[in-house]
C-alpha cells in the first residue's frame, strides 16, 4: 500500500485590504467621536476692549437672552446639570488649557441667572473662558 504525502496548504493574508479596513475603521471613530458642540444660538455678547483668541474649544456652557441654559448645545434645567456634566468631562485632565469651559452669556442676561452657572463651573474644576465682542474704540 502506497501512503500518499499531504500537501500543506499555506494560508495567506491578503494585506490588500488592510488599508480599507483602516480607512473604514478612521472614518467609523470619526463619525462616532464626541466633538464639541459649537452653540448656535443667537447670543449677543458683553463687549470689552481687550480680547484674546481662544486655542481650542471642549466644552460649551450657554445662556440665551430668554434665560435658557445649555450646555455643549442642549438644555439643562439647572446649573446642577452643568456642574454634573463638567465634572464627567474633566475627569483625569489635570492642565488648566485641558480644563477650559467657553461661556458665552446675553449681555441682556440678569445676575442672578448666569451667576450660579459660573459657580457650577467652577465647582467642577473648570477654567472658565468667557467669550465677548471687541468694543469700538
């Protein structure tokens, strides 16, 4: 009896398609990462002489002429909400441009609204950047 060998067959990765996998897999965590939200509001802001440009934008707190308090674009009903939700963004950034909370208020806005907001900010470790017009000299 006459045994026959076996051939082995050799696996091979095609590697072709390895760079539409990465360019599909960029594109899905592109599409599913959280940037922040840029508030759309109309909000006419405080103006002051002098103003500096801000690097770069993770979370948005806003409050519109009617009172309405949002943050990163959505209603809150409180500045609990805000403090809550600063606090879960912040959580292991430790530098103060990691920590920066844009605040954009209605110079038409009362005190006693935008005031416990700031609090609630600064409860949670933010850095609070206010955001303004340039006045005209």
């Amino acid at each position: 009896m006459k045994l026959h060998k076996s051939r082995r067959v050799s696996i091979t990765v095609p590697l072709a398609s390895m760079g539409d996998i990465a360019f599909l897999l960029t594109i899905f965590f592109l599409l599913t990462s959280n940037f922040a939200k840029d508030d759309t509001r109309n909000i006419t802001p405080p103006t002051a002489t002098q103003l500096a440009q801000l690097e770069k934008q993770n979370i948005s707190v806003s409050i519109d002429a009617d009172g309405g308090i949002f943050f990163n674009g959505r209603p809150v009903g409180s500045p609990g909400v805000i403090e809550a939700g600063v606090a879960g963004f912040l959580v292991g950034k430790k530098e103060p441009q990691d920590r920066m909370v844009v605040f954009r208020c209605d110079k038409a806005v009362d005190q006693n609204v935008f005031e416990p907001v700031l609090a609630a900010i600064s409860k949670a470790g933010g850095v609070i950047a206010a955001v303004g017009e340039k006045s005209k000299p």
